[in-house]
C-alpha cells in the first residue's frame, strides 16, 4: 500500500448523498480476477451510456477531472455492501481521498486498507470545498494528513480528526500485512522454536 | 481447564496487539481458483512474496467441469480463473495439484487425504467449508480474500479468540442413521445461528464412534450451524487415519507427532459458553424440506404447515419456503418425488460416502426419469472406487460417474439443476438457487440420496435395511 502524507490535486465535485457501493462498482464486475482494472468501471451506471459512449456531463467525464485525486460529495458516501472492489475502483481511477460529511463504515475501514483517506467534514464545509472543486485545475486542495488538514486554494486551512493508529498506518504506507510485517522477528522466532519443538512437521513440496 | 480450542490457539499465538488481537500463526493454508486471484495481485502490487510456500497448497475445484478432462474447458470465466491460479502458483512457487492430476479434487477432501491437514494444526482457506479439517482435531475456518493475502504474506492472520462450545451426542445410533443424520439433526436443534461466534467441540461416544470420514462430514457442516470452526479431539481413530499418508510424518517423526497430538483434548474441568447435549437414539434419518439447513424433519413426517407456527414472521417464512420448494402443507416427505440425485461435495465425497451409497444401489435401477449422478470428492476417491468395482455398480444401475470437483453442489459449473427440479443432494446448503437457479434441494446422507435414486422419490433407507 502507499504512504498518504500529503496530496495536493484536482478534487471533483459529487453534490450527491448516498452514492452507493453499487453505484461505485455494479456487482457484474466482480466476477473480475483482478484488484486493479475496475478504474474504468468505477461509477459505471453513472458514467457510460447503454451502448458504452461516454456520458459527457458526468464530471468524471470531462477535464480536469478525469484526474481527479479527491472526491467531494455528501453523506453516507460507499453504503450498501462489503465489497472491498468499491475502493478498488476508486483507486484504480486515481482516487486517494474522498470528503465527505459521513461515509458508511464498511466502506470506510476498506478505504484504509486500500491507502485511500476518507475525510469527514460537517456539510457547510464539504459545500464550500465543492464551490472550489467547482474551479477545476484553478480548485486544486491539499490534503495533509501529517498536519491533519485541508488546505484551500486561497490558503484556508481546515482541520480533519482521523483515528490515530490509522493515521499512523496510512502515514507509513502499512495496511494489515505492513503491520503484522513489523512483527516479522517474532513470527520468525515462533517459526523457529516450532521447529525445535515440533520437528515432524513436515514441509509440503511435490518434488 | 483450557478446551482443546484453546489449547491449539495457545499453541499459534506469535504475538499480541495493544488492544488484545492476537496474531496467529498459520500452519497450513488452502488455495482455490476462485478467491484467490486478487490475493495473488495484492502481493504482486506490493511486491511481496509468499513467506511460506512449503505450507501451501492450491488446487482448483469450485469451476472445473466433471465431465470428460481429456476434452478442452471450454472458454470463459472459468477457465480465466484457472489459468490464472495456473500462473499465480507458477510465479509465486506455490505447489498445485492440476486438474488432470489424479491428486485434483475438492480442496476439504483432499487436505485430510494427502496428510497435509494434521490434528493440533491451524488451517484456513478462502471457504467457508474450511471446517471440514477441524475432524482431524485441528483449528480450521475460512477466510476472505484480503486475509488470503494476508495469509500469503505473513503466514498468519489478525483474529481474537472464539467461544467455546460443546456439542455432546452420546449413545448408539440406529442401523441406517450416518454422520450427515446426525449433524442435521444438530444444525436442526440449535438452528443456522446457534454457533455464531463459536468453536463447536464435537464429543460423547457417538461422535467418538464415527470413523474420520463421518466426523469431516459434521465439521464440515458447523458452519451451517453459524460456527467459525468444528472440532474434534484427536483419537486413535485419527492417528490410524492419518498414518501413511503422502504429507504426513512417517516413522519416528510419526510417533513423536502422536506423542503430542494425545495432549490434544480439553481437560475435564474445561468451560464452555454453551453446552448442547444429543441422544443418538433419538436420531431418525433426516432430510430437510425448506430453504435453510436447519428446516429438517425425520424422513417419516410430513411437510409443515405454515398456520401450525408460532409467530407470523415465521408463518410467511414457511410459507416462502413451501413456495419455492413446490410442496404443500401434509404432503409426506417419503413420497416427494425427486428428478435429480446428487451424491458428492466436500460433505458427503469421500470414499466411505461412495461404499454407503453402492451398498443400497447394487443390484438395482435409477427409476425412470432420474438424473442420478455421482461425483467422488478427489481423484484419489475415484481410483479407490474404481478398485473396489463400485463405478460398475453405479454405472450399471444408470448413475452417472463423473470427475472430481464442487460439481452440482453450487451452481458455478457445468452441473446445475434446472428451474423447478427436485434434487436429493448430500451437499450442505439448500439456499435458494444454490444449485441453479429455481433448483429445489433436499440435504440427505448418501445411503438416503441411493435410495431416492433407486425409488424415484424421498425414501426411509431403514427399509432397505
Ligand atoms: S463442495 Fe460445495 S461446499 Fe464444498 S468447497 Fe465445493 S462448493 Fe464449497
């Protein structure tokens, strides 16, 4: 997974309340053997015509946002089911931070599994940074998780609150496995003591 | 006073977390086509390896078709998935039991069968039915496909302790009642959620005189129980099961295992959070009439009536369900007549499940209009029974005898019911559609789904007795 520090870039505007995980990613794209690939189908319903043209006014769509870095939307963002392929999608578009007034929490915990930050901010808030959203490469936001806040394109800083071990998770680039990794000296000594203790253990190998 | 649960969990804890989350070590870990693919990417993404291919194993079984494997897949979904796991084992070195390999079969048959599933082990695999090992008297549940990745990476897994609970069935069952009766009739008294959040602890003389493929077919069902894992204590009858085996020590490691592997038991002051006490005598051959595992009722009663229960909720409930099972209240289960018969899965495929079902088919015929098919468990399975001549006796009584894998047990392959048919399976779920979509599945042991073959309809196997 990678670090989050600090992101600065184009925020797309969403003004829409409960985009849900089908809405994110349709079911018929999970039969995918893949995490990555579903950037293209990410809001697919919302995006693309029956015959597979693209929708023109969807704002992913249309420039700048088509690189898009930051989401900003309204409550209740990712509710619906567990699928971790939502924050797949996501990222595979080139989302790493989503703002919004709430977010369901499922979706939440699989955004930080997945080195995506969700930022939740009252709703006058998310509507200010939707007007700046609004000005495209001249909107851009930063989002800084070290200083925990979001800086305007005029310079006003707005402060986040984020759970302090999952900052520190996101800080480091360490998802689950990042974390459990740094318990690898301990994981090699029980290997080893299983070893002296329980020598029959037998490796499998069809050699 | 620790349970045996608690005994093995001991035995794998690496290391703790602030808040309690233990991390787990992970002896032995499963991998099939279907929820491993994105696993696989994780690690190519971040480019991490697989800490322990040596306690790694893949096979693919859940899309294979059972038909003819001399033939191509054809093209699809489902050969994607298998090509690539073919890829993912090759890059990653993984070892992988093919498909046309006679070692391929259901990944909860063949754990137990090539010695790789060994008692006092913690076992997980990227299903549910993963349980089936904990007969062996390991810990094994089934995980999801980030935890496969986490498992490949790590060889172990973030979890907090389970409860504990025993399930105790003492006394002598009845000629013509199995494992399969016996787990219905427990999924049946403590319903699909009774477990939830548990370790179900098998015990009392009837569950100790089960041989090992009777005690896989009732751990393999506590998750239809809503258990994260069943168990069984090691005995002499799992010791003697696991000797020889291609994976398992032999000689002097052999005896130094069991050694240890007779610590294995809870101790007799041990607690439980629940406690479910069975007589085996009061168990009757069992099959189930509704949607969910738990709607099961002796083969000689008859269909329920939705006004006989209690709350409303319930009443519609039943009522969906007779819907779409296409049965009436007070018709008797014994005279359903069925279209399709499906002995196999991970529940009811191994060898013994053959031997039961050819003792009540030989000599007779599929009755008219029957689909009847069996699909051994592994390829190992399937040389077995060829050996012992049971293929003939299915095949001369008009059963199908097909190659190893999931096969009808879900609907992912070929093999699938069509709407509205009626099937007597020896598999674990009878959700709606499970079989294929508007299937009607019925949940029976072996000896009852030959039975129903022979007869064309539900049948008390006592009376082939
Ligand atoms: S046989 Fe059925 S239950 Fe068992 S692993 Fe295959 S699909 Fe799952």
């Amino acid at each position: 997974m990678d670090a989050f520090t600090s992101l600065t870039g184009i925020a797309a505007p969403l003004p829409e309340a409960n985009i849900d995980t089908d809405k994110i990613i349709p079911a018929r794209f999970l039969k995918t053997i893949k995490r990555s690939g579903l950037g293209v189908n990410a809001f697919d319903a919302m995006r693309y015509n029956e015959d597979g043209t693209e929708k023109p006014d969807f704002v992913l769509n249309r420039e700048p946002y088509r690189r898009a870095q930051i989401l900003v939307t309204y409550e209740n963002f990712g509710c619906g089911s567990s699928r971790e392929h939502a924050p797949w999608a996501l990222l595979d578009f080139g989302i790493r931070c989503v703002i919004a007034p709430s977010f369901a929490d499922i979706f939440h915990n699989n955004c930080f599994k997945n080195g995506i930050l969700p930022v939740q901010l009252p709703r006058e808030v998310c509507e200010r940074l939707m007007e700046d959203a609004r000005l495209g490469a001249n909107g851009r936001l930063t989002v800084d998780l070290e200083r925990q806040v979001v800086v305007r394109p005029d310079g006003q800083e707005i402060p986040f609150e984020v759970d302090a071990l999952r900052r520190r998770l996101l800080l480091e680039g360490l998802d689950d496995i990042g974390q459990t990794l740094q318990h690898g000296e301990a994981i090699e000594r029980f290997e080893q003591g299983r070893v002296a203790e329980r020598p029959w253990m037998p490796a499998i190998s069809l050699a | 006073m620790p349970t045996l649960f608690d005994k093995i969990w001991d035995a794998h804890v690496v290391d703790r977390l602030a808040d309690g989350t233990a991390i787990l070590y992970i002896d032995r870990h499963l991998v099939h086509e279907v929820t491993s693919p994105q696993a696989f990417e994780g690690l190519r993404m971040s480019g991490r390896r697989v800490r322990r291919p040596d306690a790694t194993l893949a096979v693919v079984d859940h899309n294979v078709p059972t038909s003819d494997r001399s033939l191509p897949m054809e093209p699809g979904d489902s050969l994607t998935q298998i090509e690539t796991l073919e890829r993912n084992v090759a890059e990653f070195g993984v070892p992988y039991f093919p498909l046309r390999s006679a070692r391929q079969g259901i990944v909860h048959i063949i754990g137990p069968e090539q010695g790789v599933s060994l008692p006092g082990m913690t076992i997980v695999c990227g299903d549910s039915h993963t349980s089936t090992h904990g007969a062996l008297g390991a810990l094994a549940f089934g995980i999801g496909t980030s935890e496969v990745e986490h498992v490949l990476a790590t060889q172990t897994l973030l979890q907090k302790p389970a409860k504990n609970m025993l399930v105790r069935v003492e006394g002598t069952l009845a000629p013509g009642i199995t494992a399969k009766d016996v787990m219905l009739a427990i999924i049946g008294t403590i319903g699909t959620a009774g477990g939830t959040g548990h370790v179900i602890e098998f015990a009392g003389s009837a569950i100790r005189g089960l041989d090992m493929a009777g005690r896989m077919t009732i751990c393999n069902m506590s998750i239809e129980a809503g258990a994260r894992a069943g168990l069984v204590a090691p005995d002499d009858t799992t010791f003697e099961y696991v000797r020889g085996r291609p994976f398992a020590p032999s000689g002097e490691a052999f005896d130094r295992a069991v050694e240890y592997w007779r610590t294995l038991f809870s101790d007799p002051d041990a607690r439980y959070d629940r406690v479910v006490e069975l007589r085996a005598e009061d168990i009757a051959p069992l099959v189930t009439w509704g949607t969910s595992p738990e709607d099961v009722l002796p083969i000689t009663a008859t269909v329920p009536d939705p006004a006989d229960a209690p709350e409303e909720s319930r009443r519609a409930q039943v009522q969906r369900m007779l819907d779409y099972m296409g049965l009436v209240p007070g018709q008797r289960l014994d005279e359903l007549p069925v279209d399709v018969v499906f002995i196999g899965s991970c529940t009811n495929g191994r060898i013994e499940d053959m031997r039961a079902a050819a003792r009540i088919v030989a000599g007779r015929q599929v009755a008219p209009g029957v689909r009847a098919m069996v699909v051994p468990g592994s390829g190992m399975v399937k040389q077995q029974a060829e050996r012992e001549g049971l293929d003939k006796v299915f095949l001369d009584a008009g059963f199908e005898w097909r190659e190893a894998g999931c096969s009808m047990c879900l609907g992912m392959n070929p093999d699938k019911l069509k709407p509205g048919q009626r099937c007597a399976s020896t598999s674990n779920r009878n959700f709606e559609g499970r079989q294929g979509p508007g299937g009607r599945t019925h949940l029976l042991s072996p000896a009852m789904a030959a039975a129903a073959a022979v007869t064309g309809h539900l049948t008390d196997v006592r009376s082939f007795n």
